[in-house]
C-alpha cells in the first residue's frame, strides 16, 4: 500500500508526534490553517469516514476518543474545532482516514 499516512504510523517518514498509543497517532500538520493544527490518525487504515461500517467504527472512536488527549497536550483549553474530509468534493487530500484538530485562536463561524 502507497498511503503516506500509513508510512508514517509504520515509523517509515518522520512527523513531529504529539500524542501515540497502540492504535492512534497525532501529529502537527506540515501546513497548519491556525496556530495549532494536528492530524490525529488511526494506525489501522480505513479510507474515510465513508467507509466506516459496524466492523470498523472502532477506528473512529480510538481517533475521537484521541482528540482531547490531543487538545490536552496541544494546551486547547478555550475550545478548537475537529474536522474529517470525505471524498474529493470534501477536500480529502490522503485516503486515510483521520481528523484535523484546529484551535489555537477564534475559529471562523463560516467554513468556507
């Protein structure tokens, strides 16, 4: 498999980790869109949200269940916003399922 994030929860191309456990990783985006701008991915691949089925939604909840250990250690104390991209039409530059943890400052209300 050629999936980048899967290369690099394998160890295979370095990121500057915040938060990894046995089934999660985080780490910062190499191009932020606020001040602190993580991806938080599960180490199991799964191609999007949209692929999730009852076998696999434990994958979304190790990642969701990641996202304010990651906040905690991103010192997220006054809120951050959590996204998934699905699809081309949704802007999903990686298939691989995971989560954009954005805070760092007053979020737009408008996404776009």
């Amino acid at each position: 498999m050629d999936c980048i994030f899967c290369k690099i929860a394998a160890g295979e191309i370095p990121c500057k980790k915040i938060y990894e456990d046995e089934r999660v990783l985080a780490f910062f985006d190499i191009q932020p869109q606020a001040p602190v701008h993580a991806l938080i991915i599960p180490k199991t691949h799964v191609a999007s949200a949209d692929e999730l089925t009852a076998q696999t939604a434990g994958v979304a909840a190790d990642v969701f269940g990641a996202v304010p250990k990651v906040a905690r250690a991103c010192g997220l104390t006054r809120g951050y916003r959590v996204i998934t991209n699905v699809g081309e039409d949704g802007c999903q530059s990686v298939r691989h399922l995971h989560c954009h943890l954005l805070g760092g400052r007053k979020l737009p209300e408008e996404m776009g």
